[in-house]
C-alpha cells in the first residue's frame, strides 16, 4: 500500500508561523523531502525522521525522490518554504504523481512570503495585486518584462519574488524602469529580507531609491499602486473605507 | 498605557490552519473585534474575552471599536478571515491609528483564501498571478474591469475574490467575457466554495462553463493562464521544471 505524500507550506521559516495541519502532517511521516537549508530549520522539531535534502536547483530530482518513498509505503513530507502553491513544489509533484502509481498527494497550504512580508511593511497588499517572479530560469524574460509593464499599466500592487541573484543583479533596475513608465518615481515601495529568520529586515522607500537597491535571493520586494501611501514606518495600500458609503 | 492591537489573519476558518503566531497573540487578547461570522467561530476556543462584533460592511466602525480599546491600555484583538493583510483591514487600521495616540499596532498574517483555495484545487498559483476583487463597493468598475483585461492579456492566472453577491450576480460572467478575449474557452479554471468551513467545496472546470457559473460571496474564483492543464480531478499551473536545464 502506498503512503501518502504531503507537499507542505511551512511558512517563512518560523514554527510560529506554521500551522498546526502542517505541524500535523510532519509528525505523522516517516520521511522528510526538502531543499537543505529548509531540513535545517526542521531537524530540531522533528526527531527521529529519515530526511532527504537536494541542493535548490534540483527540484524534479526531490519531488521524485518524496513520490518514490511515498509510493513505497511510507508516509512522506516534501516541504516548501513559503506557499507550497505559490512559486513553491505542489505543481511538479502533480504533474510527475502519475510515474509513481499508489501515491496519494494531499498539498498543505502555508504563508507565502507576499504575505508575510507584508504584515512587516504595514499593508501593502490591501487591494488588487500581481505576484511575478524574476527568475528566468524557466520563463523567458519577455515573459517576465511584458507581465511587469502589465501590471504596472494595471495600477496593481507588485509583489516581486526572485528579485535578483547573483547572475541576475540588474533585473529589480529593470523592472523598476519600466515600471516608472506609469507610475511616478515618488510611488511607496518596500522590501524585506529575510523573512522569519535571523536577519529578518524590512525598508519602505520612493520607486526613486528603489532602483538602485541590491536586492538578493532572499528579498521580497513590494511596488505600491498609485494610491498606495506612508504612514509614519509602514506601507499602506488603502481601500478606500475612509469614503465608504454609511 | 496602552494596550497592544493585534491586526490578526485567522485563515481559512478552522483553528488547524490559524498559525500558533495568531493563536498565541489571541490568547493574550482582553478583547476580541469582528465580523459576527468570524467572532462565533472563536469563541469556544477563547473562552473568557470581551467579544466586540459588528455587522458586516461597517469597517470603519469596527476598526474605530478596536482602536479605542486598545488606546484605553487593553491587549485588543481584531480578527480577519484569510490574511488581515489581503483584502484586510490591516490598512485602515494603520490609517486610523494616529486619531488613538498610544495604540501599538501589530499585523499578523494569516493564509489568505488565495492560498488554501489554490491547495484544493492542487495548484493554480504556482506561477505569476493577480489577485482582484470584484466588489465594486469601493472601486469603481472601470478600475476592475480593466484590470481583469489587462491581467488577461499579461497572461497572469487569476484569482477572483469577491466574484459575486446578490447585488452582483451577473459581475463574473463579465470578467469571464472580457478575459476570453485573450484566452481560449477551454482554459482550465476552478472555483472553491466556503474553504476550511462546513460545505467546502470545489470544482475544476473550463472558462466556457464557468461563464454560466453561478458564484455567491463565499467563492474564490481561479482561472488558468495559457499553460494551466487539468491533470485528473487537479489545476495544475506549470513552472516548465520538466524541461529543466540540468
């Protein structure tokens, strides 16, 4: 009989924000799937459980490996920081479950780091936003270019993740360049590194200094529509409620 | 002194997927504010509080009730179904905050209906996605429909909030219109219905069917971009991790 294999959502990295059906999931498995640093955080929670870690870019090698051990009969965790539906491995282990006969997938959902992230900031996700990634790993930067101006011509807030590594230091510059098209260089931005883990660090800012940010791999960045605003510290998308019909 | 005021996300609905960060930040409360709905569920688990709920669309109000409990030096609690942070109140809470001088205002995420949505599905988000609300309450329409136009033409999968309530019964079978415009009537989309509550429900289905779709307040709605498959009962979004460089 197979086991079942839970893609897990743990959240941006501390057990208080993990919630209690990923809590849950852990303890019942035998086995733990995950990129490192992630197994890292979990080690001390989770005693006495096999865990099988790969390095970050090998994502089709971890989602077989948790769908083999899972249809070997044991029950298996593969866990995502973040969202396991958002940039996160629900949609691989979907597409690639069919190779593993047996294997039952439940995904646990967890908070993405546009949340998170945005609880620091204030709230800047308040009203309509667009989450793009700046990874061109797997999307092709026209893609990736033409979804930004979009967004920009569409007033959404912008949630970017990926924003930079350390083959890709000039794409936030970009993006925040061709964003300035429509908005104007005195638009509310943030960013937060770090989220949930030693280190953590959050900046609101104008689109202006936002250009010249160093973003990296572990930096959340945030582009307010053209209502967004600052409010002392925070970054604030308002909805409106101060009109609002009584 | 004042008291601290907890801007608190609860997800979904069942106490399994609220982060300890939120329950231990309840547990701490004097008094708990929100929506009715929200409240009832609380109460069993928080025995012992000043429970403060208003009716539905009086935000300001509740928010305002909130604010001034916490100002007068209690630990104050103000709930949000999802993520306080999206489609929230976290913003006008920070928008009110400097009419009740003291008041420490502390924002708690939660798992925004996106998120758990998209685990039943199996995953529609794993990719870029815009998120827009519906509810012309306190937007106007022009602003919503152009932004599902332009969130179409960007290729974005997006999640629908709000799609529907008995005053706007016929709001997302314009939103299916204008985006199949870009996309094809077999784009693969779905609809989740009172997530993490009694009579959760979900469906994969096409644009042309959800067309005719038939959603009320409780709905999140999900429509793929250009490379959403259905995979058995699933919407699954692709990265292109298949065609991974090794």
């Amino acid at each position: 009989m197979a086991g079942k294999l839970y893609v897990i959502g743990m959240g941006p990295g501390s057990m208080e924000q993990m919630t209690p059906q990923a809590y849950h999931a852990l303890r019942e498995c035998d086995v733990i799937a995950g990129y490192t640093v992630y197994i890292d955080l979990l080690k001390d929670h989770f005693p006495g459980k096999e865990y099988l870690s790969t390095p970050m870019t090998r994502e089709e090698e971890r989602c077989r490996m948790a769908l083999a051990q899972s249809a070997s009969g044991r029950n298996t965790a593969l866990v995502c920081s973040g969202d396991a539906g958002v940039y996160g491995m629900a949609g691989l282990v979907l597409e690639l479950a069919s190779d593993y006969p047996g294997a039952e997938v439940e995904v646990i959902p967890g908070i993405t780091a546009a949340s998170s992230g945005a609880a620091l900031l204030g709230a800047p996700l308040i009203h309509d936003f667009a989450a793009i990634s700046l990874s061109d790993r797997l999307t092709s930067l026209d893609t990736i270019w033409r979804r930004v101006e979009l967004a920009a011509e569409a007033d959404f807030v912008i949630c970017l993740y990926n924003p930079a590594s350390r083959s890709r230091k000039d794409y936030l510059a970009e993006a925040c360049r061709l964003i300035l098209k429509y908005r104007g260089e005195d638009t509310v931005c943030g960013i937060v590194r770090q989220i949930g883990r030693e280190g953590q660090e959050h900046k609101v800012m104008t689109l202006r200094e936002l250009v010249s940010w160093q973003a990296d791999m572990f930096t959340t960045v945030y582009i307010g529509n053209s209502e967004t605003k600052r409010i002392g510290d925070y970054m604030v998308t308002p909805r409106g409620y101060r009109h609002e019909r009584k």
